[in-house]
C-alpha cells in the first residue's frame, strides 16, 4: 500500500511539472511594424481543419475577428478595427488562421491572442513605431550630406593654384 502511494505522488509530481513546463515553453510570436504599415499576425496549426471556431482577441479581449465554421465573422468586431482586418478565407481549410491588419497605430501596440482548435492558445506581441520622418527639399533647395560639402571643399581648395 506504502509503496502504491509513492507511485502516485510520482506520477502525481511527474504530471503537474510536465504542465508547467508546456505553459512555460509557449512561445510569443513578436512582430514590429510602423505606423501605417499593414502587419500579418500569424496563427496556424499543422493540420487541415474544416468548420471550425478560431477568436482573435487583443490584451483587452477585444474582438478583431472571429472564424465560425470556417468563414470570418466580423459581426462582433470593435469599431476600432473596422475595415483593417482581414483574414485568408482560402487558407482556413488548411489550417492557417493568420490576419492582416492594416493601416497599423501606436495604440494597436500590445499582445494578441489567437485560439484555434484544439484550445491551443497563440500570441502575437504587435510593437508599431512611429515612421521616420523624411526631410524634404522646399522650392528646388537641395540638402547634402555633410561628406559632399566635405567633397565640395576639398576639391575647391584643391582646384586652387599656390
């Protein structure tokens, strides 16, 4: 009896740190994007699935799209990704659940989760950054990097006769 015991709690301790260990091994898929851009948020499984259920959430539960039966459902979508989300209807069947999100914002910046069968729950952390501002020429002025005025000079001092 003693000795069925220290089976199970063997077992029992074996069991929980496997658990552990797969809730710790998840991997958070990272993606950067600048502002405007259009970003794909991946989310797949390596099987082909028919009629399922998958719900895209960001870190407020917040819906950007859900996939009944296999077709999107935007009809409980958030204003705020109204028109920028779309999904690959003809990659579904096959187990490729990713979105594409348009016209990206420094608020769409966080953790977004995907849960395609079989409740295995994908993240996504989205970093948008603000686009670099380009320096344009106003009214035919010409801006120069500080080597060609460097260029510029040195040919001229060199042009001149001692």
């Amino acid at each position: 009896m003693r000795a069925l015991t220290i089976i199970y709690r063997y077992l029992l301790f074996f069991m929980v740190h496997l658990l552990i260990h797969n809730v710790l091994v998840q991997s958070i898929e990272t993606c950067e994007a600048f502002v405007g851009d259009t970003v794909i948020l991946p989310c797949s499984i390596d099987r082909t699935v028919a009629g399922v259920d998958v719900f895209w959430r960001d870190d407020e539960e917040t819906v950007l799209v859900d996939i009944i039966k296999g077709k999107e459902d935007f009809s409980d979508q958030s204003p705020e990704y109204r028109d920028r989300v779309q999904t690959f209807q003809t990659e579904i069947a096959n187990g490729n659940f990713s979105i594409k999100l348009s016209n990206v914002k420094l608020s769409d910046s966080g953790t977004y989760t995907c849960h395609p069968p079989p409740r295995a729950v994908q993240s996504v952390k989205l970093t948008v950054k603000e686009a670099e501002k380009k320096i344009t020429p106003r009214n035919g002025d010409v801006t120069r990097r500080a080597s060609s005025l460097f260029l510029l000079g040195f040919s001229l001092l060199y042009s001149l006769d001692f």
